[in-house]
C-alpha cells in the first residue's frame, strides 16, 4: 500500500449516485455494490419489454429472450478468455462454488476422494468441503501466511495421486489478498489436478484469463461488480474437458449442467457489469486505490492516536480493500456510534452477526488476537474524496470519545 | 360473455410499443454527469394483441404457462431496490437494514398468497430450485435410502430429481393417472410403505391444466405420517391455496409464473419441518439456503404476489370464461381434442392434441411443431408442450402416460391466457388456428369465419 502524501490528487468519479443526504456513506463494497446505473440500463428493456422465457423455442417471444441470453454469455465469456459454451449462469457465487466443488467431486468419484483448499476461503467453499468431508471424502484446507498468501510448496506437497480438485479463491472477502492464481493454476496443471477458484471479488476487477492463469473452473457474481444480485456464472474448460455433476435437475438448461429457467435481465445485466468493470478496471483501481491510501494514512497518522494493524498483504490486495485491527477498541460500539453517517463491517457480510473472530483472520495469526477490535473498508466506484474525509473525521472522533469514556 | 377488461389492471396498453425510457434516458448519461436511471411504472409491456377498437396490433402472447410479463407493481419494487434497497440484506449497517427490509417485505406478501407464515418461506432461485431442494433436502434427512411417491405427470424438475435419487438407491414409485390426467388417492394409499420418506405431487400440471386432488392426497399421506410436497409453481395466484387448512408441508412456488421476475422463488417449509440445505455456504435464510438473496427479483416476486392475490377470484372468472371460449371455437374445427381435466383444471389454461378423425386423408398429421410455428408466424405465440423441452418432437410423455397415442400425443398444443388477454384475442387466435388448421390439411376445420359470428356460439 502506497505510502504517499497524505493528499493525493484524485478524481471525482465518473458517475455519482443519487443519494439523499441522509443516507449513510457507503464503504462495504465487499459485501456488495450499488448497481451501476449502465448496468441497470442495460435491464430495462428485459424487466419492462422482452419478457420471454428463453427456453421458448416455439415463438418470437422466447427467440428474442434466448438471443439476449447468447449475446450476455459471448460478453462475458470474452472478457475472461473463454468461449461461450463454457459458461454456465447460476444465481450466484454460493451456487457456482457449490456446483463446482460437489460437481468435481460426485463427477471424478473413480479417480479420487482428496480436494485441496485454503483456510481463508470464503463460507461457500469450506462448507461444501465440509459436507463432502461428512460423506467420507477428505479434505486439505492449506494455511496462509501472516499476509494472508498460500504457499505453493505447501500446495505442490498436498496434491496426492487422489487429488481432484484444488479450489482457491482469487482475492479475499475480508482482507482482499489476491493469490497468485497463474502459480497455482501452473502447478495444477503440471500435476494434471483441476483447478477451481472463486473469483467473486476478482472479477472485473483485477485481470482474469482462464488461459493465462491455467484456470478449469471459475465462480463468477454479478452483485461485487455493481451488478444485480441473484446472478452468477461457473466457468467450466472444455478443452481438456472438465465434467461436472449437475447439482439442479429438470429442464435440462445450461447443457443439461443446471436446470431452471433463466432470468434474462439479471444475466444481461451480469454481462454489463462484468464487461463494464473490465472495461473501467484500470481507471477504477487507481482512484480507488488511491481513496483507500488516502483512508489508511488518515487512520496511521500519529495524531490519530491509534495502534493500528493492517491485515493481510500491504500491496498484493483489491484496491478498495483496507481492512485494520485496532487496539483498545470495541468494534460494534464504534459501528454503532458511526452507523448514522457510515456503513461499514467487522467481518463479511455473511457472518456479520457472529461476534467471533473471523477464521480469515484467525488464519493470519498473531496480532489479531483480541481485544483487537477488527473493521472492513470497502472502497468502490462511486466513492469520493468527500466520502474518505468524512468517514476519517467521524471514525477518528469516535475512537477520541471511546478511549476517552474508557478512561 | 360480456367483454372484460378487469383483469388488464393498471398495464399500460402501450399500443404503439413506445420504450420505457424517455429519450435523455435512452442515451445514457443524464444532465451534469449525474445519472438517474429507472423502471418506470405501468408502461411498457406490449403483450396484448387487441387495442379497444379490436383492431389487430402486436401479437397475441398465449404462452402464461411459460413465463408472464412482469407487472407495474413488480416492476415498481424492483426499481426501489436498485435505487434505494441495493445493501446486502446480511449487513448490519443501513443500507443492510433497508435491503432486509425490503426482503422481509416479500416474505410477508408470498406467505400470504398461500396463507403461510413469513417465517415458513424461504428464497430460492426459482421454482426449479425449490423442486429439487425439496426432494434432495428430504433424502438428506435420512442415512440410508428410502422410498419416494410421485405422479407419472410431474414436472421435470421434479422427475429428473426423482430419477437422480433412484441411482442413489431411492426406490420411486410414479402413481399412473387416468385419462384427464389425474392422480387417484385410492393409488396413493396403495403405494405407501412402511419407509416412504416423501410424496410429491404437482398441483396444476403445465401441459393439460389438471389441477390434482391435493387435499385427498395430503390427507392420505399424513395419515401415514409421510411428508407431503406440492409443486405449486401453474397454481399458485390462480386458484386458493391456504396452508393454514391444507395438508401440505413443503410447497414449491415460482415467481415469473405470476407476473414477477425470472430469477425468484420459494420453497414454503411448514414450521417444525426438518430439511437439509442444498446450497451450502453463509447463513442466509435462516441457515437453510446460503447464496446473498436476489433482493430485486424477490421483491419483485412479492409485489406480483400481492397483487395477483387481491384480483385472483375476478381475474379466475375472467379467464376461465375466455378458456372456454377457446375450448369451444376449437372443438368445432374436428382436427383437435381437448385434453386434461375439464372440470379440474387451471382457469387459464386449455390444451389440445390431434384428433385423428380430422386427418384422415394424410399419412402424416401435422406435429405440434407445425402448428406452433404457423401461429408464430401469425402472431400468436403459443406452446407445444412444456416449454423446457419444447425443443424437442418427440411425443409428450405426460399425453403418453394418460394413455393416447403417439400420433396423437406429437401434436400436442398448450394455450395459456393470462392478464393481457380479451375476448378479442381469443375469437382471433380461434380464427387464425383453424385457419392454419385447414392450411395443414385438416378436412374438417371449417371454412373462415366472421370472428363477430363467434360471440354468438
């Protein structure tokens, strides 16, 4: 993380949302993101006008539906260096990482019964490893290091000859550390074990190419890049070809991979962000990068009277993401005092009610054990300069009046 | 039958298929780099064939079976949550609260449809998906596999997961049905064994319109003290269903089939009912189903609840009337015979195949692919069969399982009206089918005419 003067130049977004003046600032783009007013354009006409069920093959209707179905699979299987025929849509990155795992799984029961995954996954990961763990499979959960990074020696010696599948996720939901997912997806290859990998906080917003980075199956979501939620796609390679167990049956869609009707605006609009954030991925991320430093030199600042921890690794990270441990402070008091004017999270969304430590953290080790009190900053695109100072002001002024009062 | 507009409601008629969105909208970017973008309300969905003078515009969409239109109220909750509603329902700050909200708001509108509690509802993705949690949920409460009752007319979702638990050991038994497709209760108590873990069986049944006993069978089945579910996913909106009564535990609902969006559903779970999740992963839904809610399409699928609840006993007179309206301009034309239940049925819903008789003089009568794709080109959209696999020719296996023919079966067509349809369209699509009819080589369709002539049958 840059350590520039505390007042770097940055631009207004190129959007802004409407906002009443009363709602609070958001800064939990982990946990989800407005919908992008492009985006949203892009759905109208299939909420409003082009209604069809895309499995009607028997009319104008369901033509016109299943066109705007083909044309959204193209866009997004385009900009993750795919073809169309390897995306399946689901409603989510829960349902992909749940098809992925249990459809590797049921589908290579001949060649092996050992998954490889990571300790710092998100919930959809770990507890379908855990379910499959329950039926008799086993299941390696590789740690991190104090940065939050997997070791690929660790890696390279837990794949055994009944290894099927290694499922690490692109970039972290808590502390945003990014895997070295060509790395990982070269080992895999070599040692001819497929590779999955939850890129919902990854897509559109860090480079993403199945290809490049040797990746058989990849989850995809619409809500983290400013798109609607309910929708999602798996990557599933064709070339070698990656079988799966469908984990819905019926009519038979998405080449019989996933059964249900397909919501046809929430898919184009999953195509729209997708594409969209690729397209803004540069420009994005270095003015979200550069609020988020300008938030963290805020709260490191001497006179803000903090001990302050940065989690996981300074620059290997999601440009939005700062996520700190601070001593002496009660983290709810603090959300609780600021919740007016700020919308902000210990932990991920998920599991927010759960008072713990997160197991991401639990993962890194040391500094993190209480009574460190743990928060999330999410920065996204429609975050301005306005949103960071403010938010720096109120934070720091509650922590003055929580030490204070403690005193 | 006196012409009848109750049931258009407040959908703009939009006659000239105007969009949506006025021009500064349409290019995008608003005044001083803000940008307001919305769904408007009440405007935009040209379904309707027929203006108020009857002449003929658009076309007529006869296809509610497959997927409705999304209505104004739908559209307008969708809209508050992509302004204002877009938190994640699982975050504890605001605009957490407000998208929960919102979320909840829809839990309390689809329980009352189907007079159930908020807290028996759970999201799903869709009516696909309650199906198969339904079934996979149940046989994962049990170590060893058990025994499953369905009907031999299910839909797929519910079949194709049936087949998926016999290759897990499950033995599936698929009760038969009679001629209108219909399942007896007396096969039901026949076909219950001492380990039968699970009945499902399909309300209203997609492709002939036969609503099924289900308060005879829920009965039977608890007094076995057997599970029973429903797929409910054609009835739901269009006729009564009250849990609050009905001997029903788990009960599939699909949002698009009842003017919300695609991309929603629900599984109700009656309290105290023990189901594993399918979907593993966060705490969502109560633990039971983990993946962030679609929060749009679900309040979306709470509106359209809502509203169809409030106009279901007019808009049920109404269509039930146009049905047989339809039943009857088509019966005269000898070349098809209706099928499903005539009494027990869904009010919107009339289904034919071939009758033989009318097609003596070819040695190959016309599939229901032929038919379908005449009336495309005339404008009518309609369904050979259920949509899912509408795709492909061969004959219908729940025609098939009610006993007729292949040749009959193959010519199998699905007309489901809906909110948009009027009197007009009906004695139209009568016109225009019969018509095609005759094109095909139907001896006995009669000769064209006057849809004024019609009024008086």
């Amino acid at each position: 993380m840059g350590t520039s003067p505390s007042k770097p130049l940055i631009a207004d977004p190129p959007l802004v949302l409407p906002r009443n003046h009363r709602d609070p600032i958001y800064l939990d783009a982990h946990a989800t993101t407005p919908v992008d007013p492009r985006v949203l354009e892009a759905m109208i006409p299939f909420f409003t006008e082009t209604f069809g069920n895309s499995g009607s093959s028997t009319h104008s209707y369901g033509w016109a539906a299943q066109g705007a179905v083909d044309q959204a699979r193209e866009a997004l299987a385009q900009v993750i260096g795919a073809s169309a025929e390897e995306i399946i849509f689901t409603s989510g990155a829960t349902e992909s990482n749940n098809l992925a795992i249990k459809g590797v799984a049921e589908a290579y029961l001949e060649k092996g019964r050992h998954i490889i995954t990571m300790a710092t996954e998100h919930a959809a990961v770990l507890n379908p490893c855990k379910y499959l763990e329950s039926l008799g499979w086993r299941v390696t959960y590789l740690p991190v290091d104090s940065q939050g990074l997997v070791d690929i020696e660790q890696l390279e010696k837990a794949i055994t000859s009944d290894t099927v599948l290694v499922s690490v996720m692109a970039a972290n939901n808590e502390i945003g550390v990014l895997q070295p997912l060509e790395k990982i997806g070269q080992v895999c290859r070599d040692r001819q074990v497929l590779f999955h990998t939850d890129a919902a906080q990854a897509v559109g917003k860090v480079p993403l190419n199945v290809d490049a980075q040797n990746i058989d199956l990849m989850s995809i979501t619409a809500h983290k890049i400013y798109g609607p939620k309910g929708i999602g796609a798996l990557y599933v390679r064709r070339r070698p070809r990656v079988n799966l167990a469908p984990q819905f049956h019926g009519g038979g869609q998405e080449r019989g991979w996933r059964s249900g009707t397909l919501c046809v605006p929430l898919i184009v609009g999953l195509a729209e962000a997708v594409t969209l954030g690729v397209r803004l991925q540069a420009e994005d991320n270095q003015r979200i990068a550069a609020l988020r430093d300008r938030l963290w030199n805020y709260l490191k600042s001497e006179n803000s009277g903090l001990t302050i921890h940065l989690n996981g690794h300074p620059t290997q990270r999601l440009a939005g993401n700062l996520n700190v441990s601070l001593a002496g402070i009660k983290a709810a008091d603090l959300l609780r005092q600021i919740r007016s004017q700020v919308a902000l999270s210990s932990g991920s969304a998920c599991s927010s009610t759960a008072q713990k430590l997160s197991h991401v953290l639990a993962a890194l080790g040391e500094p993190n054990r209480q009574p460190f009190a743990n928060l999330r900053f999410g920065v996204g695109r429609f975050n301005t300069v306005d949103d960071i100072d403010t938010t720096a002001r109120l934070f720091l002024s509650a922590v003055t009046s929580q030490v204070s009062s403690s005193h | 039958m006196a012409r009848s507009d109750e049931g258009s409601g407040k959908i703009g008629k939009n006659q000239g298929g105007d969009a949506v969105l006025n021009g500064e909208r349409r290019n995008g970017q608003g005044r001083n780099g803000k940008f307001q973008s919305s769904l408007e309300t009440g405007r935009g969905v040209p379904v309707s064939g027929a203006g108020s003078s009857g002449e003929r515009q658009l076309s007529i969409y006869l296809d509610h079976s497959a997927t409705t239109p999304i209505c104004a109220e739908a559209i307008a909750a969708i809209n508050d949550v992509f302004q204002s509603q877009w938190g994640n329902p699982s975050s504890t700050h605001r605009w957490g609260e407000r998208s929960a909200l919102a979320l909840e708001m829809a839990r309390i509108q689809v329980g009352a449809l189907i007079g159930a509690d908020p807290t028996e509802i759970f999201f799903t993705s869709g009516g696909t998906e309650a199906d198969n949690w339904a079934l996979l949920g149940v046989a994962r409460q049990h170590q060893q596999p058990q025994h499953l009752v369905i009907s031999s007319v299910e839909h797929s979702a519910i079949a194709k997961t049936a087949d998926f638990l016999e290759t897990q050991g499950w033995t599936v038994t698929r009760l038969p049905v009679d001629h209108v497709g219909r399942v007896s209760p007396q096969d039901l108590s026949a076909a219950l064994r001492p380990n039968t873990a699970l009945v499902s069986i399909i309300h209203g049944q997609s492709e002939v319109g036969t609503v099924q006993p289900i308060e005879a069978l829920g009965k039977i089945a608890h007094a076995a003290g057997v599970l029973f579910h429903v797929d409910a996913v054609q009835t739901a909106g269009r006729m009564p269903i009250d849990l609050r009564t009905l001997p029903v535990d788990l009960l599939s609902l699909s949002s698009h089939k009842i003017y919300g969006p695609q991309g929603a559903g629900a599984l109700y779970v009656r309290s105290g009912v023990a189901i594993s999740s399918l979907l593993l992963g966060g705490g969502q839904e109560s633990r039971l189903r983990a993946g962030t809610q679609a929060v749009a399409t679900i309040a979306g699928f709470g509106a359209a609840a809502e509203r169809i609840a409030q106009e279901m006993t007019i808009e049920t007179k109404r269509l039930t009337g146009l049905r047989d309206r339809l039943f009857v301009g088509l019966a005269t034309s000898g070349a098809l015979q209706p099928t499903g239940d005539p009494v027990h049925r869904l009010p919107h819903h009339a289904s034919f195949c071939l009758a033989l008789d009318g097609w003596k003089t070819l040695n190959t009568p016309p599939s229901g692919w032929d038919l379908v794709r005449q009336l495309n080109s005339a404008s009518i959209a309609v369904s050979s069969g259920s949509a899912c696999n509408s795709g492909t020719l061969s004959p219908s296996p729940v025609l098939l399982s009610m006993g007729y023919r292949e040749t009959e079966a193959i010519g199998a067509l699905r007309f489901s009206l809906g909110r948009s349809t009027q009197m007009v369209d009906i004695d139209w699509t009568v016109k225009v089918v019969n018509q095609v009819l005759k094109r095909l080589g139907c001896e006995t369709a009669p000769a064209l005419v006057h849809p004024a002539r019609l009024v008086n049958l």
